[in-house]
C-alpha cells in the first residue's frame, strides 16, 4: 500500500524558512520523479517542484524558482523541500507525490504570516 506522509509545515513569518519532509513507502522509491504541489485557499492545486529518481534534474515553478530547493535521500524513501525566503502568497497546503502513479500524501499546511 503506497503512503505518503508530509511533515514539517507550520507558521513561519515573511522572509522565513521552513523544510518540508514526506516520508514514502509501499513502492519502489528510487524509481519514480517524486514532486511537490500546492493548494492556496481558493485555489486549484498548483506545480510546484519535481525531482527524477537519481536526483540529477530538478524543475520547479516560476513562482519559487530560487527560493525552494526539492531534493531527496532514495536511502531513506524521502524527498524533501527547503523553501526559503517565504512569502504570503507561498501560504497553502503542500503536497508531496508520484505523480505517475498518481498517489499523493494528506499535505502539510505552511502559512507564511507576520
């Protein structure tokens, strides 16, 4: 049974940082692109980063490009994001997923708030 369960959101104030975690299990980790999406209030979920199985090619938004940085350990079945230089508008639920399986997490909610 395939899960994904993100940790690491919370309330961090503008200029911030938080690290974002999503431990995977139930597949075989090292052989899919693993990525991050997101849902703002009000929001149709949005692309936010995506990293291949060997972790050599990264993409992301244009919205975060700069700022977030998705990585991964395949030894530990986890990817992670590290957002830096947070803003309000980074505020929503984050996602972490397989996308070509098509099996995401339950999210993890950042707010970015002074």
């Amino acid at each position: 049974q395939v899960q994904l369960v993100e940790s690491g959101g919370g309330l961090v104030q503008p200029g911030g940082s938080l690290r974002l975690s999503c431990a995977a299990s139930g597949f075989t980790f090292s052989a899919y692109v693993m990525g991050w999406i997101r849902q703002a209030p009000g929001k149709e979920r949005e692309f936010v980063a995506q990293i291949i199985p060997t972790g050599g090619y990264t993409n992301y938004a244009d919205s975060v490009k700069g700022r977030f940085t998705i990585s991964r350990d395949n030894a530990k079945n986890t990817v992670y994001l590290q957002m830096n230089s947070l803003k309000p508008e980074d505020t929503a639920v984050y996602y972490c997923g397989a996308p070509s399986i098509g099996k995401w997490g339950q999210g993890t909610q950042v707010t970015v708030s002074s």
